[in-house]
C-alpha cells in the first residue's frame, strides 16, 4: 500500500491531476452557488426590472444563461494565470525573492511564439497546413517561446540578480523592476524597428478560433447553448500538461529534490554537494519558460499583444501565487484557478448586478482588493504553512 | 594615503580640489561660475550645455566651502532672479525648472518614505493623484456636472469656489492625501518589504482605474478625458504690472499672464522643496528619525528596544503622502487639467529613479536625482528625437552599411523610451552604487563598514589594524 502511495506515477502525475480537478469544481461550485443565490436575493430589486428590460430576461435566467460559459472561460483564464504564478512561486521558494521582471519574461515568451507564427504564415506554411500539421506549427510556437522566455530569465538572473544575492531584500527587488521597464521597452524597439508597429496580433489559422457546441439545452423555454473554443482547449491542455510536467519533476526527479533543498538551506544543499547556482538557474529557467508557454497561450485566447501585455496578468499571477501560499506550487495552482474564476465571474456579472454603474473594468481592482485582504489577514496563502519571517 | 599610487587625473582632481577649498577662492570661482553660465545661457538660450552648466552650479554652490549666508545669497539669485529671466526667455526652460522643481518636491517626500523608513512605495503618484483631483473636483466646474455624461458640459457653468481657495487646498490637499495614507498604511504597513512595495503599487493602480472608471453612475472624474478646466489662483493686478515693468526689458519683450503663472507655480513648488527639506532636517536627526532609521535596518531590533514599529512606519507614511497630495493641488493648477494618465505607474517609478539615482536618505542627492532625470527626459532624449527626425528628413546615408536614415522606423523616437532609461537607471544603480549619486552620510559611513568587514574577510586574518587605510578613504 505503501509502495503504490509513493511511487512517481501517483505522485508526480496523478496527485497534481487530482489536486487541479478539485481546484476548478470546488472553485466553480462554490462561486456558482454564490451566484445564483445573488440571483435569488436581487430577484425583486430594479437591478432585475432593468435586465428584464435590456435583455429580456430575468436576472436569474441571465445568471443561468451565461453560467456554463463563464465557468469555462474562467478555467481558461485561470489556468493561464495558475501557469505564471508558477514562475514567480519557484523563484520565491528558491531565492525569497519577488521576481518582478516575470511579467516581462511571460510577454516576451508571447512575442516570440507570434513571431514565430508570423513567419510561418508569411512564409506559406500555416495556409497550407492540415490540421494536425497546423497544430505542429502551434506546439513549436510554443516552444520558441518557452525556450526564449527561459534563456532571458536565466540572462537577467546572471546578469542583474546574482550579483546582489544577500544584500538587503529590496535591492534585488528594484533591480528586478529596472528590469521589468528595460525589457518592455527592448521588447517595444525591437518590433517597432522591424515593422513601425510595436503591437501584434497572431495570425488566424487551422480551427483554432471554431467553436465546438458541447451543449444545447432550453431551461424556460428560452433556449442556451454552451461553446467551447478550440483554442480555449488548446489552453487547458497544454496548461495541464505543463503543471502535471512541473510537479513530476519538481516531486519525483533528482533534480526536483535538489531544487527542493536549496529551497530549504541554501548552505546545506551545497554542503551536500548541489551546485546551488546551477539549481536557481534551473529554476530561472523552468519557472521563466512557464511564463513564456503561458504567454504564447495569452496570446492564442486573447489574440492581441503588445510589449506592456505582461503588466496585468503578471500582478493577477502574483496575487495568485500570494493567494495560495507563494513558494507553493500547489498553492499557485489553486490561486490561479481561483483568481481565473473571480474575474470571469466580475467581469460577466457585476455589471448587471450593479445596474451598469460598475462595469467589467472593476476586476483588475478585485484582484488588488484580494492581493491586500490576503496579506492581511493570511500572508502564508490559503495553503502556505505560517513560518517566520526571516529579516 | 602616501603608500597608494594614483594616475596623473586623480592626482589632478586632488591639486584642483585643494586650490578650490582655500581661503577665498571658493567665493570667486562661485561667482565667476555662475556670471559665465547666465550670460552664456542669456546669450544663447538655446544651447543645453549652458543651460547644464548654470544647473550645476547650484553643485558647487553646495559643495564647496563658503560662508551660510552667501550660499543662501547666492541660491536665491539664482534661483528667484536668474532662473525666472532664463526661463521667460526659453519657455522650454521654464518647463523644465518647473518639472525638476514638482519631481524634486516628489521625490524629497518619496525619500521619506523610501529612504528613512525604508519602506518601498511604488504607489506614490496615487496621493500626488489624490491631491491633484481633490482640487480638480472642486476648483473646476464638476460638482454641477455630476448627472452629464462626460465632454458634454453645457456652456456657462459657473465654477463652485472662487480661485482663491487654492490656497486653502493646498492645505486641505495635504491632509487628504495624509488621511488616505492612513488609512491605506494602518492596515498594510504590518507586511513585509517587498510584500508592501506590491500592496502599494496595487494601490496605485486601484486610484487610476478608479479615476478612468467613476464618470458613472455619478460623473466625479470625467474619465479618462480629465477634468478641465481647472482655475488657477488669481495673480494680484499691481504686483504683475509692477513685475512686467521690470522684466519687459530685461527679457526684450513684454511678459504674458500664462509666462506668470509658470513662474508663479515654480516659485510655489520651491517654496514646497524648502519646506520640505527643513521638515526632514528637522526630523533626521530627531527622535523619530532615529527610530525610522533603526525600523529601516533591522525591524525586529527596533521592537526589541522599544520602538513603536508599526506608528513609525505609519508616521512616515503619512508625511510622505501629504507632500505629495500638496505638489498633487499644485500639479492641478499649473496645468488646468488633470486626467488619471498623469498618474500612471511609470510616474510612480520616475520618482523612485530620482531617488534611487540620487541615492537613498540623501537631500541634495534627490534634488540630483530629480534634475538628471527630467534634463535626460526632457532634453537629453527629445534631443535625440529631434535629432533623429531631422536625420531622416535629410539624404544622409550612414556610410558602412549603406542605411539611408529615410527608411528609419519612425518609431524609433527615444522621447518614447523613458521606461528604458528608467530600467537601465535602476539596474545599474543598483549592482554599482546602491548609496546614489550622492550617498547620505549615515550610509556612507555603513558602506564604509562593510567595506573595511569585506577587508578584514579578503585579508584572512582578521586584524582590524590592516584594514584600516582603506577606511581612510
């Protein structure tokens, strides 16, 4: 019983894939039973006489209505932050360090994987692809993007935090934001010297923006349907697949436990013998080649770029990663998912709810209103163990 | 000192520094100094390198040894009688005094937050942000304006107050700004460092997205189109003829109403920057500094004797914010106009950058920091812009690779790359000189330290009686 408990298999690869189903569902039920309980109790306020009026139906059938939708857009939108906030919860866990310059590592990943794409298209290759040959295309995009967004995070490492290993904790950090206004704005030359532009959209190709009917249903005679984007899925899989990846290595490999004890005493684990440079590059590496992932896939679901991309959902990862616990790779998971769904919820209902008067825009603010409230009153995360603070 | 060897420029420096500091001829250089840069600024008020030179001889004014009061003497001519004419001559130049002076009051007030307290705001421009729509509400038309839409204000709306209650704004400005950083600093303040950086910058960009958002449901900001106009305070009638009967000939052309008002806000601004400086003095060397000072080193020691660590950061804070929300009342003002772009997160980081740059704690090091910054901003890069545009309006080819400057992007203007600049700023400052420009001298001395430690640890063996040459330095 023992055995089968911990070997790699369960885990590195089933314990993650369990933990991240329980984060979508238990997420999605209980804000979707927040919501129709919202319904219920605004079911005889003018908010609902004004929905009645502009959309024509009641509140409760409008929360109903754009419920399967927002979930899905919400595991989407969640995996993608789930996929950033890992990079910023391994250089933290490693170096005790905010990595502010992550965000500009996921837009750069974002920038080569369209690149890459526009070179195929301009080249030919995308129009006549099929579609699996165009889904080939898609993973090497991704790819290129991973493995650029990684080398610059192992760059930046050497080259602007490595020097200021020990020095006072906010040293490194306002380095890391040098970097993080240096590399938007390299990012902003180098495209607005090929093209005069320095926006980009990725180019539209296979059946990526097709949307598959998964249901069709009529709940009071008013008929709803619920559709998936194909590259909503393509988002899903690769997220899931780069998580379970993340967690096998980190929980079963060699290389996972050295990571793990450098983590722990950085004097010990080179007592015992691990290059501790070569594990935080590693861990530059990996966490800066998530965020590259996760910008090619940003880039895929919301189509347009531009080298400030990495500012919000950047904050929205870091609140994810402080949400469930930062140095926490599971903890990230969850934050992610959470964060993913709360916005999808804001941003779908607090308009109607409101009567107009606060539009979608408020949810950057939620995500901050979180950020802070959990620094408050739960500075370990959701999971995060409590431990001292170290000076 | 003797037994080091030093190259022939540093043996230089010594002989010049040596002349410099003797007897009388720190007031004579001072004055040749300053008489040659007027007259070459005067003379050409295009030129940047006279403009620069007049500019750092507020340095020498400040560094070489002279007597208190012809210091003063020297800084208020240049500052109240030199610098006006300049600036009236070239309204660029105006600008950028007007803009060194606002950042520079900014950034004196950052560096009670940052480098006293020690606690990284990356929020800061959201109390300047406070400040500046507190007077925007209520100095413009946009108390009668709350049920329209925005850009649809009907024409003849009267303004709620009359212009001179600006002044009292300015007031109010600071205890607003204040009291939102009490508030704001009461719950986040028990967080750590980098953790506080964030929460405040979170915070900052709460106050913009507020700002762009709250057109509706009542229409308190306009959105983001800003609200405009703002009144400024009015000028008294016999003070201005008096003054333009003095300028107009000095200046070779009669001096408008708006040329006033700049120098009139610049002269406020520097108003501010003297206020600040003798609360910080002040408070430096008092109780409270002491103990901003131990929270910032080691927080845990600062509780252990005593210190109240939370009230103390909190106090810094506060004090911070409120001079920002006077510069914020003032930003409102000089410029008629206020919309939530000013007060973006970029401006929170040029800030931090004068700082930073000028070095952490340290008074003339952050007036420094600030004037580098707008000169690179303002000068440096849009002089490279204009450069560059002429460039490629010309048939220049560069030689070599044969690249007619035509065909340049014209997206490549580097008045568009101050996060650039910004980035390099920080970064560099931070891995070579961490103390600033003009490092403050309680930091100065603990780099001292750590250098003389470092010694002791390089030389093996420990005797402190080995390093102490290199604490001579």
């Amino acid at each position: 019983m023992r055995r089968i408990h911990n070997s790699p298999l369960i885990q590195g690869i089933l314990t993650p894939l369990g933990q991240i189903a329980i984060f979508i569902l238990g997420s999605g039920a209980v804000l979707s039973a927040f919501m129709l309980l919202m319904a219920v109790i605004f079911s005889n306020s003018p908010a609902n006489l004004m929905c009645l009026d502009k959309n024509g139906i009641s509140l409760m059938e409008y929360t109903l209505r754009n419920l399967p939708q927002v979930l899905t857009d919400g595991v989407t939108l969640g995996f993608v932050y789930a996929a950033i906030a890992l990079g910023y919860t391994m250089v933290y866990g490693v170096l005790e360090f905010i990595n502010f310059a992550h965000s500009e590592i996921f837009a750069l990943g974002a920038f080569v994987g369209v690149e890459t794409l526009i070179v195929l298209q301009n080249s030919g290759k995308l129009a006549a692809a099929s579609t699996l040959g165009a889904y080939g295309w898609m993973v090497l995009a991704i790819l290129a993007g991973m493995a650029a967004a990684g080398a610059t995070a192992v760059l930046v490492e050497r080259v602007a935090y490595r020097p200021l290993r020990g020095a006072p904790r906010l040293v490194p950090f306002i380095s890391a934001i040098g970097v993080s206004f240096f590399l938007q704005d390299a990012i902003r030359l180098v495209e607005s010297l090929t093209t005069g532009q320095f926006h980009r959209i990725i180019p539209s190709f296979a059946n990526f923006d097709q949307r598959i009917p998964i249901m069709r249903s009529s709940l009071g005679g008013v008929p709803f349907s619920l559709d998936l984007e194909v590259k909503s899925l393509w988002v899903v899989a690769a997220a899931v697949l780069m998580l379970v990846g993340l967690n096998y290595l980190v929980n079963t490999t060699k290389i996972g436990k050295a990571i793990r004890s450098v983590a722990q005493s950085r004097d010990s684990a080179s007592l015992m013998g691990i290059n501790v440079n070569l594990i935080i590059s590693l861990t530059f590496l990996i966490g800066g080649s998530l965020g590259g992932a996760a910008g090619v896939l940003y880039a895929l679901k919301f189509t347009r770029i531009d080298p400030y991309v990495g500012f919000f959902p950047g904050l929205k990862a870091f609140t994810a990663a402080v949400m469930g616990g930062i140095g926490n790779i599971t903890g990230a998971m969850l934050g992610g998912m959470v964060l993913g769904m709360l916005e999808t919820f804001a941003g779908a209902y607090l308009s109607v709810y409101t009567m107009g008067a606060f539009g979608a825009e408020y949810k950057d603010i939620l995500a901050f209103a979180i950020l802070i409230l959990m620094l408050i009153f739960r500075p370990a995360g959701l999971l995060g163990e409590q431990v001292a603070q170290k000076a | 000192m003797t037994e080091t060897k030093k190259n022939p420029l540093a043996a230089l420096i010594d002989v010049t520094k040596a002349w410099l500091t003797r007897g009388k001829t720190p007031y004579i250089f001072i004055a040749i100094y300053v008489a040659l840069a007027t007259v070459l600024v005067y003379l050409s008020p295009r030129s940047v390198p006279a403009f620069l030179m007049l500019l750092s001889s507020a340095l020498f004014l400040y560094y070489l040894p002279t007597s208190f009061k012809f210091k003063i003497a020297v800084g208020l001519i240049l500052a109240l009688v030199v610098m006006p004419v300049i600036g009236v001559r070239n309204i660029f130049y105006l600008e950028v005094i007007f803009q060194i002076s606002v950042f520079a009051a900014l950034a004196l007030g950052l560096n009670i937050v940052v480098g006293f307290a020690g606690l990284l705001n990356l929020g800061y421009v959201a109390f300047y942000a406070v400040g500046a729509y507190l007077w925007a509400f209520f100095g413009s038309q946009q108390i009668y304006l709350l049920n329209e839409i925005p850009g649809t204000a009907p024409t003849g709306t009267p303004f709620f107050l009359p212009a001179s209650s600006f002044y009292l704004f300015l007031f109010l400005g600071m205890g607003v700004a204040a009291l939102v950083g009490f508030l704001l600093g009461l719950p986040v303040l028990r967080v750590r460092g980098d953790y506080l950086a964030i929460v405040t910058l979170g915070f900052g960009e709460v106050i913009r997205v507020l700002a762009n958002n709250l057109d509706k449901p009542l229409n308190l900001t306009n959105g983001p189109q800003g609200i405009t106009p703002i009144q400024r305070p009015p000028l008294p009638a016999g003070l201005l003829v008096t003054l333009r009967s003095i300028m107009t000939p000095v200046v070779g052309r009669s001096v408008t109403d708006n040329e006033f008002y700049n120098l009139f806000f610049y002269i406020l601004a520097l108003l501010i920057i003297v206020m600040v400086i003798v609360v910080v003095n002040r408070l430096d060397d008092s109780k409270i500094g002491r103990a901003w000072m131990a929270v910032r080193e080691d927080e845990l020691a600062a509780a252990a004797m005593g210190v109240p660590v939370v009230k103390t950061k909190l106090l810094a804070f506060i004090i911070g914010a409120s001079f920002a929300g006077v510069m914020g009342v003032l930003f409102a003002a000089s410029r008629t106009f206020v919309s939530p772009e000013s007060f973006n997160f970029m401006q929170s980081i040029g800030v931090l950058t004068m700082v930073i740059l000028g070095g952490l704690g340290s008074i003339p090091g952050v007036i420094v920091g600030a004037a580098v910054v707008v000169v690179l901003n303002l000068q440096v890069l849009q002089g490279l812009s204009l450069w560059l545009s002429a460039l490629r309006q010309s048939d220049a080819v560069i030689p070599i690779i044969n690249f007619a400057w035509k065909n340049l992007s014209n997206q490549l203007d580097p008045a568009k790359y101050q996060r650039l600049l910004f980035g390099v700023i920080l970064i560099l400052m931070m891995i070579y000189r961490q103390t600033g420009l003009i490092p403050a001298e309680r930091r100065k001395r603990a780099a001292e330290i750590i250098e003389i430690e470092n010694d002791i640890k390089n030389n093996g063996n420990g005797h402190p009686a080995d390093a102490s040459p290199a604490g001579e330095v």
